[in-house]
C-alpha cells in the first residue's frame, strides 16, 4: 500500500475538532488534511479554511477524488459501518470513532472485511492514551505492584453532555454504548480479557430513551476482578469531568489515578506521588485537555503502526472484545444475570 501522507477527517462537528487539530499538528510527521466532509455544507467549509483541504458533503465524491492514503471517521455512531465498508472496498487505511458500530454484529461485518481486503482498520478508542492512565499502564506493565488482581475504573460526572451532543438524549443504548465502551476497554487494557460480567443500568434522568447509569462486576481470565463504573447523573462538587477515576491492586503494590491525575504508586511500604497532566497545545482547553491530547496520542499510535505495517493496539480486531463486552453488560442487565462475552 502507498505511505501514510494524505488523510480525510469524514465529519466535521462537535468532537471532530479535536480530530481535526490532532492531525493539523501531526504535520510536522509528514501528514497532510487533503479532504474533510461533512453533509452540513457550513461546517464541511468552515473545516477546509480552517484545517486545509477540499471540501465534501458526499463521502462517495471524497473517496472517489481525494486519493487518500488514510481517512479518520468521526461521524454518530449509526453512519459507521456504511462509511467504513466504503472506505475498505476503496483500499482506504481506516480509523473509525469509538462505538465501533451499534451492533456486534456490525463490528463483525466489518473486521471480517478489513481482514478479507487486507486493509489496516482502527478504532479510535482514545482512554487508553491519556497521559495518567499511559503512566498507570506502565506501573502495571513494569511489575511494580506485582501482578494485578483488582480494580475500580469510575466515570462519574454530572457535565452536560447533552449541550454538544443532543443526539445522546435519543440514543436507546446509551452510557454502555457511549462511555462504557471506554471505561470496559481500560479494564481489558489493565488486566486481560474478561471471563464474565454482571451489570446492572438505570435511567436517572427524565427524558433519555436509554440508560444513563451503568454499575458492571467483571471476572478476567487470569482470576482478576474489577468493578466498572460510568455515568452522566453523579452529583459530586467540584465535578472530576472528564476525569477516570482508576485503582489498581496487585499481590506487591497499588497504583492509583486519583483526582487532578495525581498518580499514587504504592511499592511494598512506600508510595510515591506525581501529577500528570496533558502537554499545554493553543486547542487544548481545561476541562477536556486530557481527552484532547488522548485525542492526538491515538492519532500518532494508530499512524506509526499503520506505517510501520504493524497492527496498533486499538485494532478493529482487538476492539471486537470490547464491543462484545458491551454487549454482554447489555444481556447481563437485561436478563439479570452473568454473562460471557461472545464475538458471533
């Protein structure tokens, strides 16, 4: 396949901005925007003046004329799998947001062509690369705490997230789908995969069309267990968003992201503390800096891979497992009882 130089960022609206300066800096890499689209006219426009490239609203039209190396999909979670598997017949290097589509067996559908068309695809699923959670990685990775057996992973917020996102209010399958999805994957990236899950979910706030409260019991496959957490209804002052809350017990240690990313590593009697904050950028804006500059990390991790031929972490193969998670947290809730993950 021809190098990773031309990208297209396919939708230009709320979070795509963050997308869209993430890869304006990877410039200095040898990337370009060559083509940005969205069906809104305005803001298609508006994200060529701002961030370079021709301007699209039909994404067949872009894939036709922008000879893209690579294209970044950032459109609502229901477009996915038509844009994906048109980018994939195109021999287009694909990045899709995270959820990765709204069913598994979409998800499915399209990892089975990205594998069958030998085209790399990603998801881009940006928790694991914040900077405090990348250090709580490390810890874990380096042996420090010994081996892991236990965690919390909470996110818990009373922002407005309807503001920017009013779609949210009519999604039928909500915090799992939205924000479950991040916080399950960093339970796989810390302790493995997951052997069985109990989740109970509860509608808090007047007015969503699904869940807005999820409370998860996970077992791994190495014997771990962790306890998940996410919601939009906490009521907490000062508000941590959009900060993962994150304990990690080992047979030796502890490791801790607590709140203003101070991580606390406990080795044998001692602990040590730091603060681990995103690199200040002029798009960087508190309170969604460490999501922002996640943004960028996995926009850098997911090229290096792609240029080196090599599959990244948050390939469309390894985000399958979070997704069926999902779903069994779905089944879980609704039947009430525990459930394995199935990727059928």
């Amino acid at each position: 396949m021809p190098e990773v130089k031309r990208v297209g960022v396919l939708g230009c609206g709320f979070f795509a901005q963050n997308h869209l300066n993430a890869w304006r800096d990877l410039a200095s890499r040898d990337v370009e925007i060559v083509a940005v689209c969205d069906t809104d006219r305005g803001k298609a426009d508006s994200a060529a003046e701002q961030f370079g490239g021709t301007a699209y609203t039909d994404a067949a039209e872009m894939f036709a004329k922008a000879r893209l190396d690579l294209v970044d999909i950032v459109t609502q979670v229901a477009s996915h799998r038509p844009l994906v598997e048109m980018a994939l017949r195109g021999g287009v290097r694909t990045i899709v947001q995270k959820p990765f589509a709204p069913s598994l067996a979409d998800c499915v559908a399209m990892t089975d062509l990205a594998r069958e068309k030998s085209v790399p695809l990603a998801v881009h699923e940006n928790f694991r690369f914040q900077p405090a959670l990348l250090e709580a990685k490390a810890v874990v990775d380096g042996g420090e705490i010994g081996s892991p057996n236990w965690a919390r992973i909470s996110f818990r917020t009373g922002y407005d997230i309807y503001a920017g996102q009013p779609y949210l209010l009519t999604e039928k399958k909500f915090v799992i789908a939205d924000l479950g999805a991040h916080v399950l994957d960093l339970a796989r990236f810390y302790l493995g995969e997951v052997e069985q899950i109990t989740a109970e979910t509860q509608q808090r706030r007047r007015g969503l069309s699904g869940e807005d409260t999820a409370t998860m019991l996970l077992r791994h496959k190495s014997g771990a267990v962790s306890v998940v957490e996410c919601t939009y209804e906490a009521r907490r002052l000062p508000d941590p968003f959009p900060q993962t809350i994150i304990e990690i017990e080992g047979t030796t240690g502890s490791v801790v992201v607590g709140d203003n990313y101070r991580v606390h590593v406990t080795a044998g009697k001692e602990t040590r503390t730091s603060q681990v904050e995103a690199v200040p950028r002029d798009w960087i804006q508190r309170p969604w800096h460490t999501i922002q500059t996640s943004v960028l990390n996995t926009c850098e991790h997911i090229l290096e891979a792609f240029r080196e031929g090599r599959s990244p972490g948050v390939a469309g193969d390894d985000n399958l497992k979070t997704m069926a998670l999902c779903q069994a947290a779905y089944d879980s809730a609704a039947s009430r009882n525990t459930v394995a993950p199935q990727i059928s």
